[in-house]
C-alpha cells in the first residue's frame, strides 16, 4: 500500500435492537468507542432501538462495532448498518438525549 494514499474515512448508521435500553448500554458503546479513533454519537430511540452514527477510518469502525458486539452480545439482537454522508464531528464520540 502506498504510505501517500490516505484511507478514506466513512460515516455509518447503526440501528441496534433486542434488549438495548435501561441496560447501560450508551455508556458501554461510548466506552468502547473511545478505545477506536472514531468519532459520533449514540442515543436511545422512541421504538426500543438504539442509534449509533459513527465515522471514520472502515477498519476502526468495524472494530468499534466488532468490539460493542462482544461486550453486549447477550442484549444484541441485530445492528442494521447504513452508509452516510460524512459529517462534523469535533466533539469525538457522545451520548445524545
């Protein structure tokens, strides 16, 4: 691989079902999203899921959610991932309310 050629950073949308809230599962996806150079947000949502919007390099987010699975495994039931545009995301990775 060329040293110049910069990996291109990507922005997903995870929607995360089973039993996801009241678990403390916010905490555990921010904890474990500090582990990875990746940057967004996770919030509880009205029908039961949780959002994850996360960006950056595809193999740091695949770890991240790789990771998030591991710690949460017996609460997953599914993650549906969706690209998105990339956005502005100086504030690293939060939880939304």
């Amino acid at each position: 691989m060329n040293p110049d050629v910069k990996a291109p950073v990507e922005r997903r949308r995870l929607v995360v079902s089973g039993r996801v809230q009241g678990v403390g599962f916010r905490a555990t996806a921010m904890g474990v999203a500090r582990r990875f150079p990746v940057t967004g947000f996770v919030r509880n949502e009205p029908d039961g899921t949780v959002l994850i919007e996360v960006q950056g390099l595809s193999g740091a987010i695949d770890a991240f959610v790789l990771a998030l699975r591991n710690r949460m495994v017996a609460n997953i039931q599914g993650i549906d991932s969706l690209p998105m545009a990339l956005a502005e995301d100086g504030q690293g990775f939060v939880i939304e309310r």
